[in-house]
C-alpha cells in the first residue's frame, strides 16, 4: 500500500495550482459605414384571359355544333361562338321519323332533295316520288317537269354560308390586331 501512498503523495506535490490572470477589457473596435440603396421594382403581371364561351350541344339528337374562339393581347381580349346548324342531319332526322311514323314515301321524298340521292334514286330505276305518284308514273311525271329537279345552285339562300361566316370573322379579328399592332 506504501507504493500507492508515494504515488499519490507525489502527484499531489507536483501538481501545480492554475490562477487565471487578470487583464483589462479590449477597446471596442468601432467602424462607421453608410449604405445607400436604389431599389426598383418592375412588376409584371399577366393580362386578363380571354375565354371562349361554351356552347353546349352534347345532346346527340340536335343538328348542332358549337364553334367558339378567343384571342388577347396586352391591350384587349375579344372572344365569340356561334352554333352551327347541320342541314343533312336534319334531313336524315327527319325523313327518319316520317319513316318511323309509317310514311315511307314521304320520307324518300325528303331524301330526294339532295341532288345526290335525286341521281341515284333514278338511276337505280326507282324515281323519287312526284305529286303523289311513284315508280313509272313519277319517272314519266319527271321526265316532263325537267325544270323541277332540286338542284343545289338553284336555291341559292341570300345568308352567309358557314364558310363565308368564318372567312369574316377570321377577317374582323386579323383587322383588330392589326389596329393593335399600330
């Protein structure tokens, strides 16, 4: 045990107190600056939209389609729709249900209004129907009434056609970004 004792005893003299020295507080170091900032904001933000309407013409038993369109610039938006009307739905429309109702002659009459199923229905051998008389006397009631056959030009319709319609409108808004453009 007198090993340890030594041990320890000299640990103990060799061991040296620590004092913390004192000293006096650094000067502050002061700098003095001045910033001047230029700030700019450019804020840019999106025009408003313009939206095409909706023009619902989901029901399938209409003759209808919806067209719609937009267009926008910086300065102005214009947007339009239109619904337009199939005419040769209609046609089959019709000459279906008069067909559905029993009157069968009256419905390829209806059909005969286009000049195309006209042609073909005479040239089958089997004319359209003429005031009311069918097979060999409507093609003899035709053969005399030339004059009579529906023909697509003869009944020229004083509106617009779909095309000529969007050929204009097509126009009016080319010409409106034109003047924008100015």
């Amino acid at each position: 045990m007198r090993p340890r004792i030594k041990y320890v005893f000299a640990a103990l003299l060799l061991s040296v107190p620590a004092f913390a020295q004192e000293t006096e507080a650094p000067e502050p170091i002061i700098t003095e600056s001045t910033v001047t900032t230029k700030q700019e904001t450019d804020l840019k933000s999106p025009p408003a939209s313009a939206i095409s309407p909706t023009i619902n013409t989901s029901n399938s038993d209409l003759c209808t389609f919806g067209v719609a369109g937009a267009v926008q610039t910086q300065i102005l938006g214009v947007s339009t729709g239109t619904q337009i009307t199939d005419d040769n739905c209609e046609m089959l429309k019709n000459a279906k249900t008069l067909y559905d109702m029993g009157m069968k002659v009256a419905a390829v009459s209806v059909m005969c209004q286009d000049q195309r199923v006209f042609e073909a229905m005479m040239n089958a051998g089997t004319p359209c129907p003429k005031d009311g008389l069918i097979g060999a006397e409507a093609k003899a009631a035709w053969e005399v009434a030339d004059a009579e056959e529906p023909e697509e030009l003869k009944e020229k319709i004083e509106e617009f056609t779909s095309d000529e319609k969007t050929l204009i409108g097509s126009a009016g808004v080319l010409a409106l970004l034109a003047l924008l453009l100015l």
